[in-house]
C-alpha cells in the first residue's frame, strides 16, 4: 500500500518497493523515446517555469516534429494540476500565438484525433480511483488523505478520473510531461522521484531517464538538470 504521507517526505517506501518490479518491466520496453516524446519534455519544463519565449521555441519545434495540436494542448492543460492555472493558461495563450504565426506564415499544422467519450457507466471517482491504482501500481491512501478527505476526491475524480481518462495521450506520454514540469519547478523533489518510479511503471526505461536528464541539461538549463539527476539517482539507488 502506498501510504501519502511517505510520498511527501524524503522518499517514499513505496518507491524501494517497487523497484525490482519497474526494473523488470522496462527491460522489455522499447528503447529511448521517440521524437514526440523528446519534444513534450522541454514545452512541458518550459510552461511550468513560466519561461515563455522559450515555450514558444519548444512549442514551434514540438510541432515539427509530429506532436499534433491536439497532443501539444493536452500537455498544457494537464500542467495546472501539478503548476497551476496561471501557468497551464500562460502556456496555452502562447500556443495560440505560435498557432497564429505558423498559419500566416502558410505551415498548416495536424489538429488530430479529440479524446474518446469518458465513460458513462461510472462517477468520475469511481473511475479515476481506478485509474490511479493502475498508474501507480498500488492502492493509493494514507494519513494525508484521511487528514484532507477533499484532496484524496480531487486528485482521484477530476485528475485521475477525467485529465488521465482521456486518450489523447498515453499514459507514457503524460508521464513524461509530468517529470519534465516538475523537474523545473523548485522545491518539488519528492513528487519528482514518485513521479520517477510511476513513470517507469507506465513503460519509461531507466535508460530513457538518463535520457531525460540529457535533454533537460541541453535544452532547459545545468542546474535543473543537476537537481534532477540527483533525484533520479536517489530513486534508483534504493
């Protein structure tokens, strides 16, 4: 059982004891992300920091390389819930510029696929119970959640029940964008290394977490990505 209140200290027991199992299960995984997956990292990293002249670089060669415009607002909007509202809105008003300035400049980019209807035969609670319980691999509670019932509703009902239902990204995918924000949003180490571990219970590699150290140093900056290899290093040696 993955008790809340070790999430948010140190590092979670949850994570040692998931360890042997996430290793098992991305040795099978395929090999280093592909080219959408890479160009989520720095629009993602970028957005939570509010570095907006840098998203809209990111964003323009997100957009390049295949990320539909779909895809790119799935990644901005699912950003409030681990940044905020000032920054997911920020982010989603310099996509429409970017927009704005590829179609006058005659690029017509892929809108892609609208996610699939959530279902209709469970309560977003219900359903998003579920879904976190997959994602993270074990059953979600603690004393934080006993402590603040509404944010144990909240994070299952609305994030896990109505943001991870929709298919517009996979799991992976979102995952990615979830370390990627939180990876350069100061003072968040914990929810980063959990975050590690349920990435690599959603098909991320190790190696392609050493990758992600390696595109974060190039793209967002040395110091990020310093604090955030210390993190992954921390995860991996328990």
């Amino acid at each position: 059982m993955f008790h809340i209140g070790r999430y948010f200290s140190k590092w979670s027991i949850f994570v040692a004891s998931l360890l042997a199992v996430l290793t098992m299960n991305t040795a099978t995984a395929a090999e280093g992300f592909d080219t959408k997956e890479k160009a989520i990292i720095p629009i993602a990293a970028f957005a939570a920091s509010g570095e907006i002249e840098k998203l809209k670089v990111s964003l323009n060669e997100g957009l390049d390389a295949g990320l539909t415009i779909n895809e790119t607002k799935e990644v901005l909007g699912q950003l409030y819930a681990y940044a905020g509202f000032p920054r997911s809105l920020n982010a989603l008003a310099a996509f429409m510029q970017v927009l704005e300035e590829r179609k006058s400049n005659g690029i017509e980019d892929v809108v892609g696929p609208e996610s699939s209807p959530l279902p209709t035969d469970k309560t977003s609670l219900e359903f998003g119970a579920e879904n976190q319980t997959k994602l993270i691999g074990v059953e979600v509670k603690g004393p934080l959640f006993d402590f603040s019932p509404q944010i144990d509703e909240y994070l299952k009902s609305h994030l896990f029940g109505d943001i991870f239902a929709r298919d517009v990204l996979t799991w992976k995918q979102r995952e990615v964008a979830t370390i990627a924000t939180l990876s350069n949003i100061p003072g968040v180490n914990s929810q980063l290394a959990a975050h590690y571990s349920i990435s690599m219970n959603n098909d991320v590699t190790v190696d392609e977490l050493k990758e992600f150290i390696t595109i974060i140093e190039k793209q967002v900056g040395e110091d990020v990505a310093n604090n955030a290899q210390q993190v992954l290093d921390s995860v991996l040696n328990k």
